[in-house]
C-alpha cells in the first residue's frame, strides 16, 4: 500500500471524505503532497509531478517564489496579527487601485468566497434591492446565494443547491446561461427587484470558457442601462490574465471587483474593491456590515505586496512567456488528438486551458456537461501515473505559472501524448 493510499485511509477517520475541500478527492484516492517548489510538487511517496494546478491557479508565479518568501520572512521577525490598522495595508490598497483603475477603495478579506459574499451584501446596500444574477456554472464560492448552478466542485458532484441551504436565500438567486446577453436583459426586464449581476469574465469552474466576443460589453451595457451594478468577479482572472485582471484584458469596468488566488500567491488573502461611493457603505461608517479578525493579517499582506510588486516588475515578459507557453502546449495536445482521430475542443488564453472531449464547442454550462468527462478521468489518471499534475476534475483548468520551462512543456507533451492514446476508442 502507498503512504497516500495509507495517509488517506487514516485521513478519513478524522476529516469528512479525507479532504479540506470537496475536489481535492478523486478516484482510487488523492495523492498526499510532502513539499512543492518552483512548478514541481511531490507526494508522501517520493513521486514528482510538474504542478499544473498550481493552487487552482495561485501560483501564478510558481510555488515557493523567493520574492514572496523574502518578503514573509522578514514579517515574520515584525510580527503575525494585530488586530490595529498598518501602514502595509495603505501600500496593498495603492497598489491593488494602480492595477485596476475602476478600483477607488478596496476592503482586505480572507477567501474568495468572503470576497463575493461581501461584494453581493454591497450591492443589495447600494441598490436597496434584493435579488442578484449569477450566470450557469460561474463559481463564486460555497455560499447560500452563489451555491446556485455553481461550477467546480459543486458542478462535478452534480449539486446545484446545497443540502442545508435555504431556498428562501437562493430563491434570490436568478441564474442566466453564460455567453447569452439577450437571457440577461430578458430576465431583467421581467424582476424588478435585482441588486446586482455578478460573473466570471472568464469562466474558470465549468472548464475553461471564454466570453464569446461583445458579450462583457452586452453585460456592461445592459447593468448600466438599468443602474444596476456589475460585479467582476476576477477570484482566478486577477493578475493572472494581465497585471489588471480580465477588464484590463477586454477594457471593461466593472462596479465592484472581487479578487483572491493570485493576489496571495500561496497566503490567505482576498480582497473587494470598487466605486467610493459603494465601498464607502462599509461599516463602520456605512450601514453594510462586513468585519473579520484576519482580515489585512501583516503575513497575508506582506505576500500580496510582494506578488503584486513582482508582477508588476516583471510584467513584460511574464504574460508574453505565459501565452507563448500556453499556445505551444494546447496546439501540440490538439495536434494529437486530432491525429489520434479523438473528437475534442480546447478551449485556451493567457495562462490556462481545458480540453473536452466532444465534437461541440463549448461555450456555456450545458455544453460543459455534455462534454465526456468519462474520457477527461481517465486521462486525469494516466497524466498522473506520468508525473503530470492537472485539477482533477474536467470543470476546473489547467495552469501555466512562470516556473514552467521549455523541457517541463516537452514532457508533458509526452504525457498527454500517452494519456490520449488511453482515451482513444
Ligand atoms: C476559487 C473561486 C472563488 C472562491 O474562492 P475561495 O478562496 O476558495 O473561497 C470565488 N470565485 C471564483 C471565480 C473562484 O474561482
């Protein structure tokens, strides 16, 4: 018996499935992680994978990035938790609103999950409404209002409402299939009572899906039109798809931001960012109640300053390496398949991609789950048995971080070379 398979029965004894997070698991059992560092991770059984989940996209700059190491190391001299404002929060928020400009104010969080929470009670404080708009398969966190035709995890298990969840709080939850503005504007011309839209600019839980072309701007356009505001929820497109997130990348301003995974690098920190006249509504000189003991931890915050500053620093040539990289790896993969007469779509940009295995494109929630995730498993595992380390479910995606080299690309080639040939008919 493997340590893994050993360390996952004891793991079951004392933690609910064995896990902290429902798609850690996977079919026979996880692998258990001793240690990672730069874009390799290796188990309990001295097995090396490159790491192409890299924090469901945290990682941005590979694990264990000396710039954020160096920079915890020297807080940690300083000091863990105050509980008291610091003038390192001040240089985050400077820094977060130089990167994203439709930014004015931002408020520190721990989660994502925290982070859209928080962004939903503003926009119902704002608008003095109630009901928000989520689109199908967009994920925002394990939360009553956004655990409503969610994507990730909650999508591969095929729940779309949480037992335990009220339908008194998701039945204010209206859901609109991704990539259709006229369902949008359709449902609000059918509620009047909506607070707020809220969305994924890419979509990063149902596999990868991109906006189809003019779709964010339908959305910018409609939410404005009906004064109603927009929440980007950039949680994986943050720093990842450019050094200000996906409404750089498609020039688009959203009301309120929320953002997490990369911001930390490997730190819990999360953070909501907007107009000043919303984020001013925050307690305690507003009336929207948000509060949180972690929240702006100097640890958390000394690691975001460090990302944030590297990015920024080496910007130029990350992204270009990044979609270079990634445009290598998907064009080989689709070659192959193509080759092994395999139906498939990969659906690429920036620094992430996802295949499926179906002859249709897929741009939404149904044609996700049309796609054969079957296939996608089988694949997962044999990546795996190869030292290859992707998101172990067909509704998450793979990551590109700026650790990757040419020769880990090469060797993954070789590996989806051989997992493809074990999903072939
Ligand atoms: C991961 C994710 C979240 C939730 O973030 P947590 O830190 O896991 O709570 C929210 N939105 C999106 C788009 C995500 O991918």
């Amino acid at each position: 018996m493997s340590n893994s398979q050993k360390l996952f029965n004891n793991a079951k004894k004392v933690i609910p499935s064995g896990v902290n997070s429902p798609v850690r698991y996977f079919e026979p059992y996880p692998f258990f992680t001793k240690k990672s560092d730069g874009a390799y991770i290796w188990d309990e059984d001295k097995n090396k994978y490159i790491d192409f989940c890299n924090g469901y996209g945290a990682l941005l700059l590979g694990h264990r990035r000396k710039e954020i190491l160096n920079a915890v190391s020297k807080q940690l001299t300083q000091g863990t938790l105050f509980c008291t404002p610091t003038e390192s929060e001040i240089e985050l928020s400077k820094l977060i609103i130089s990167n994203f400009p439709s930014i004015d104010k931002v408020r520190l969080v721990n989660t994502g999950g925290e982070a859209t929470m928080t962004a939903i009670r503003l926009a119902r404080g704002f608008t003095k409404k109630k009901k928000i708009i989520k689109f199908e398969g967009c994920y925002h966190g394990a939360h009553d209002s956004v655990l409503v035709k969610a994507g990730s995890g909650s999508a591969h298990n095929g729940i779309s409402i949480s037992e335990g969840g009220l339908n008194e709080v998701s039945k204010n939850t209206l859901v609109v299939p991704y990539n259709n503005s006229e369902e949008l504007e359709k449902t609000l011309t059918k509620n009047k009572d909506v607070a707020g839209v809220i969305i994924e600019p890419i979509l990063a839980n149902m596999g990868l899906i991109l906006p189809e072309k003019n779709f964010l701007s339908e959305v910018r356009k409609i939410t404005k039109d009906n004064d109603i505001p927009l929440i980007f929820d950039e949680v994986v497109t943050g720093f990842r798809v450019s050094p200000g997130g996906a409404q750089q990348h498609f020039g688009i301003k959203p009301d309120i931001t929320t953002l997490a995974k990369a911001l930390g690098h490997g730190f819990v920190i999360a953070a909501i960012g907007g107009k000043k006249e919303i984020m001013d509504l925050l307690s305690p000189g507003g009336k929207v109640y948000q509060a949180s003991t972690y929240a702006g931890n100097p640890i958390s915050v000394s690691a975001a300053i460090a990302s944030i500053k590297t990015i920024n620093k080496i910007k130029n040539k990350l992204y270009s390496k990044l979609e270079a990289y990634n445009a290598l790896l998907t064009h080989a993969i689709g070659d192959m398949a193509t080759d092994m007469n395999i139906p498939h779509q990969i659906n690429f940009t920036s620094s992430m991609f996802q295949i499926f295995f179906t002859n249709k494109p897929v741009i939404d929630y149904t044609s996700s789950k049309n796609a054969d995730a079957k296939k996608f498993q089988k694949m997962f595992s044999v990546l795996l048995k190869n030292g290859v380390f992707i998101a172990p479910s067909q509704f998450e995606v793979v990551f590109l971080s700026d650790a990757h080299t040419q020769t880990d690309l090469n060797y993954t080639m070789n590996a989806y070379r051989t997992a493809l040939k074990s999903v072939k008919n």
